[in-house]
C-alpha cells in the first residue's frame, strides 16, 4: 500500500516516509499512528483505540498521544490551529481529513505471509509487518553512521548520513543502538553480593557511556521503569530502548568469586540471547578491581558484538577507576545524589570528595561533583561560587573524558548561564567534530543557541537531539524551552516530561498560562511550593499562582525575594532574571519588569523574540 499525502510518500509496505525521493525522518510510532489515521480516514478515531492499536494496549500517558498527534502533524506540514490534515473531535478522537491519493504498488519479490492473526487490509497487513520491525526502524538514526553538523552561515543545521546493512550481527538480532543495563539479580539477604552486583551495573553502564552510537540508560531511569514481565514491550516503551541487558549474580563453588550470569532482550526476538557466563572477584582490591574491569571490557565486547558490529568496531574511551573503595564511595554519593533536596548535598560532596582524595583520576566522581554543586547553585540559590566550582568539575571530568556527553551538557549550562554562550557552542562544535554527535552534545547546541536567541537553529539541535533520544529530556531532567519562546506551546507540553518537581510544574503552569488556561494553570501550580520550599522554581510557581488568583502583592513579593537573595549571593543567570521580568510584570510591576529585561540582556541572555514578547 503506497499513498502520497501533499508531497509526501507514505509507503506502508517498506514502512517508510519521503519527500521527493529522499527519506524523512520519522519516529516509528508516530509513522504507525499516521497510517492507521489514513486507513482509517473515513471516521474519527478514539483515543482509546489508537493507543490499544499502536502502543498495543500498553499503559501510557496523554502525553505519549499528544506527542504522536504534534509530530504526525509537523511532518505534514499541519499544527493545531490549521488542522488541515489531522482534525481533532474535541470528546471523541481524532480524523484524518487532507487530500490522499493512493499510489500503485511496486511488485515485490512475493515474501513469505507473515505468521498470526490475518490483517483484514493492506495496509493493516502492513501495519502487522510493521510492528514485527519496530526495533530495527528506532535504530536507523544512530547506527546508520548520521553526522550532524551547523551549516557554516550560522544558522541552518543540515544533517547528512548512510545506510549501513545488517551484515555480521547474530542470527535473528537487529542493529540496536538504545539499551537498558537492568539491576542486576541477587540473593537479597547477601548485602556483599548487593553492593557487587550494583558496581557492576555501575561499570558496565559506565563503559558504555562514551561509546559512539550507543545510548544507555542510567541505573535510575532503568528502576523506575515497569518490570520486564513476561513481555518487555511495556519497558522497552517507557525507556525507548531497543534492547536490555539483565543478569543474576550469585556466589560461585569457588570461594571468594562470583558468577555472572548475562542475558540480552531485544525487541523483535522471541527469546533472550545469552551473552555470556562470567567469572568475577568482588573489586574490594586494587588487583581484584583490575581483573574486574578486565572482565568488563570482555562482556562490553560480547554484548556490543550482539547489538551490531557497527558498534563494536569502534572503540569506547576507557572511564575506569583505579581503587576500589573510591569507586565504592563514588557508588554510594550517586545513590544518595537522586534523592537530595536544597541544603542536603553536604553529604553526598563528602563522599565524592573522598572518592577523589583516593582516586584523582576517576571522571565519573568529577561528573557526580559538578551536576551536585550545579544543582545547588541553580535550583537552590547558593552563592556564585558553587557555579564556578561546579564549571571546573565539569571541565576536569571532560579532561579525563572527552568524549563524555553528559560533562559537556554539564559545561555548556555553566557557560551560558555566566554569559559565554559564544564559547560554550565552540565546545560543542569541537566536541562533534572529534566524534559523533549525541543526544547530549545536540542538546547542548540547543541551550546555547536558544539562550543567544537563535531559536530556529536551536529548534533544529532540539529535534535533532530528540530524535537521537526521545527521552533525552527525561534524562537531563530538562524542559524543550525552545518551543516555549517560539510560541509553539502545544509541541512544548508535548515534549515536557511529567515530573514532579517545582521546574516542571512552573514550566507546564506557565504553558497553560499562555494558551489561556489559567485554572487548569493554578491546579498545575499549587503543589509546587510545598514539593520543596527552597527550590527557586517553587517560589516562582507560587509567584505566579498569586497572580492567577488576582493577589498581585503577595506575587511581587515572592518574585522580589527570588531577586533579593539572588542578589545577596552573586547569582547571574540571564535566563532566571527573564522569567523573573515576565513574573513582575504577570504582577503588574511594568518598570521593574523592563529593568528585569535589560539585567537579562546584560547577563548575557540575548533573545530578541523572548524579549519583544
């Protein structure tokens, strides 16, 4: 079944999208959502059966459709407000209603009928292949060796890429270029075999970190996501991965020694491929530590040989400690880093900062360190100097590991909120360069390009970067502030992650704020203080929570205490003195509102289009 839509391709067979010949980048999900809107033209469908059709019945937010319904939508050429193609039935669902033409079919090569339950159309049929392919069409971006890059203007991105075949992977198998490293199992009484088999998920997931073309989620994101079950089709949703990597850990019949057991899930096979079997030494020592990581280089390799070739010819940048109780500290401040609140990462530097003393060399530690002393610095109010000591951790990470993302995404935050964007996007050019782009480094180009008022370029890092990694967002704990100043707020409340922070319940408040939904704004907003009263973002959601509720002197005062304290400790950050600016004048405080605006632009946040708004 092949169908052009304006002057797009759709066709069904091949599962695939063009535009004059060429491909178009598109998300499987939202390809498959396209083509049973189309098959389905002739009424309007619910909700409910697009998410049982397409995400199979999996539990998912309204978000998950919401996005599908804003990207199917942008890849026509269509948005809310025109609705030109994609009609929204306010109650009951959504129809397609733009011009189609059905195109004929090439002949084929007569494969073989797909096994199960016959489709009763074409496109059905198609649909049906489809889902069966899922997992190699996620992995088409990042393995197919794409090379993003800024046009030399300035201002237009181009992307540029080519396919590679899946020759040389293991019978069965697809490229796979997302993975989980999923807790390991244990005898939950043994706490020595606990602490080993969190280190090995730590160093594992560690190695994989710097590897070109690979994307892993963290330990955190991986335990909170639904159990694997009986199918992994829920977790490799939530997680948007392609494949995961369990394993169990127990005692070995050889004293003092482990055996690792390691299994890969990958979406498309029916049954888990073993990688391996392992026998491993708890890395309480300096020599047990290097056998350790000798062991990890050999299940890396194993288990990128089993997610493509592609991947294991190139060699990841070795991010390895040297000393086992550095690494356990290290271990220990990362667990305790997910849950501190304002005030309460005393202990957690204490525990990098032994890591260190014992272990200089060790990147991850500086990482911890930075992304801890930024979190009290941005969140919290602290003093100018937890900014500056959070840049240099940031830079002494990316000295010992250059290809690490997350430490650049790190030094460009720093960078730009003390006002050098310019040198911040000259770090991330420069790191792209040296090796392929990642979710982290295109986000990074985003930040620094939207806070120099690039917004269309910063656009396009934005969607580059999500389409590397949807939850890229999620990941960083970040919101798509892009789309916000360009006025695209549905696509921004599409892409938002639902979390419950004061960040993201002032943000989504805000949003509402502006297409004009201010009880459904205050609802979002009124947890927000309590959720941590010391979080800058919860004061300002309480800001603007009194100016919805017509109480603009208590809005002013929360807004002039965020500033005053601010100002007490040395706090420049652009960006927050914008939203402060649009919080005064939400209160009525027209001159210190534009005083705010100009404080902005000294700070270094050059937003003409934020700004004029």
């Amino acid at each position: 079944m092949r169908c052009a839509v304006e002057d797009l391709t759709i066709d069904a067979e091949a599962f695939e999208l063009t535009r004059a010949g060429q491909p178009v980048a598109v998300e499987p999900k939202v390809l498959e959502l396209l083509l049973f809107l189309i098959e389905h033209r002739r009424r309007v469908v619910s909700k409910d059966e697009l998410v049982e059709t397409v995400w199979r019945g999996q539990h998912v937010g309204d978000s998950a459709l919401t996005r599908g319904i804003y990207e199917a939508r942008r890849v026509l050429g269509d948005d809310a407000k025109r609705q030109v193609m994609i009609k929204t039935v306010y109650g009951r669902g959504y129809q397609f209603i733009g011009p189609y033409v059905e195109l004929a079919t090439p002949a084929s090569g007569g494969s073989a009928p797909e096994s199960g339950t016959a489709p009763t159309s074409p496109l059905s049929a198609a649909l049906f292949r489809a889902r069966r392919r899922i997992a190699a069409a996620v992995a088409v971006a990042s393995l197919c060796g794409a090379a993003w890059w800024l046009g030399a203007g300035g201002g237009d991105v181009a992307m540029s890429g080519s396919g590679l075949p899946e020759t040389g992977a293991p019978p069965g198998l697809r490229l796979v270029d997302r993975l989980a490293v999923l807790p390991i199992k244990t005898d939950g009484s043994d706490p020595q075999l606990q602490l080993a088999a969190l280190s090995i998920v730590d160093q594992i997931t560690v190695r994989f970190a710097t590897q070109p073309g690979l994307t892993v989620r963290s330990q955190e994101m991986s335990r909170a996501a639904p159990p694997l079950g009986p199918s992994p089709d829920r977790l490799f949703e939530a997680l948007q991965v392609g494949a995961a990597l369990r394993g169990d850990l127990r005692r070995s019949s050889v004293a003092g020694r482990y055996q690792l057991s390691l299994d890969l899930i990958v979406a498309g096979v029916d049954r888990p491929v073993r990688v391996g079997v392992y026998e491993v030494e708890p890395p309480e020592t300096e020599g047990a530590l290097r056998d350790f990581l000798r062991v990890r280089e050999a299940i890396a390799e194993d288990v990128l040989e089993h997610l493509s070739p592609s991947l294991a010819s190139r060699a990841a940048e070795p991010i390895s400690p040297t000393h086992p109780e550095a690494l356990r500290l290290y271990l220990e401040a990362r667990r305790r880093l997910a849950t501190v609140t304002c005030g309460d990462a005393s202990v957690v530097m204490d525990l990098i900062d032994r890591s260190l003393a014992l272990d200089p060399g060790y990147a991850m530690p500086w990482a911890a360190k930075g992304f801890a002393l930024y979190s009290e610095a941005w969140s919290c109010g602290r003093d100018a100097s937890y900014a500056g000591r959070a840049l240099e951790a940031a830079q002494e990470a990316r000295r010992l590991a250059p290809s690490l993302g997350t430490a650049l995404l790190l030094e460009t935050f720093l960078l730009v909120e003390k006002g050098d964007a310019e040198q911040a996007y000259a770090e991330v050019r420069a790191f792209e360069t040296a090796r392929p782009a990642s979710a982290a480094s295109r986000y990074a180009a985003a930040y620094a390009l939207r806070y120099a008022g690039l917004l269309d370029a910063s656009k396009a890092a934005l969607e580059q970067s999500l389409a590397l990694d949807p939850l890229v967002l999620r990941e960083f704990a970040t919101a798509p502030v892009t789309l916000l100043y360009r006025g695209e707020v549905e696509a921004f409340l599409a892409h938002l992650p639902a979390a419950e922070t004061p960040h993201d319940r002032f943000y989504r408040g805000l949003a509402l704020v502006h297409i004009g939904e201010p009880e459904a704004a205050k609802t979002m907003l009124s947890p927000a203080y309590a959720l941590n009263p010391t979080d800058l973002f919860a004061r300002y959601a309480a800001s603007l929570l009194a100016s919805l509720d017509g109480d603009p002197a208590s809005a002013l005062e929360w807004v002039r205490g965020v500033v005053r304290q601010r100002e007490d400790l040395g706090n420049r950050d652009g960006e927050l003195s914008f939203k402060e600016a649009q919080l005064l004048a939400l209160a009525g405080d027209g001159a210190a509102a534009l005083g705010h605006l100009g404080r902005a632009v000294d700070e270094g946040f050059f937003c003409p289009r934020c700004l004029l708004d």
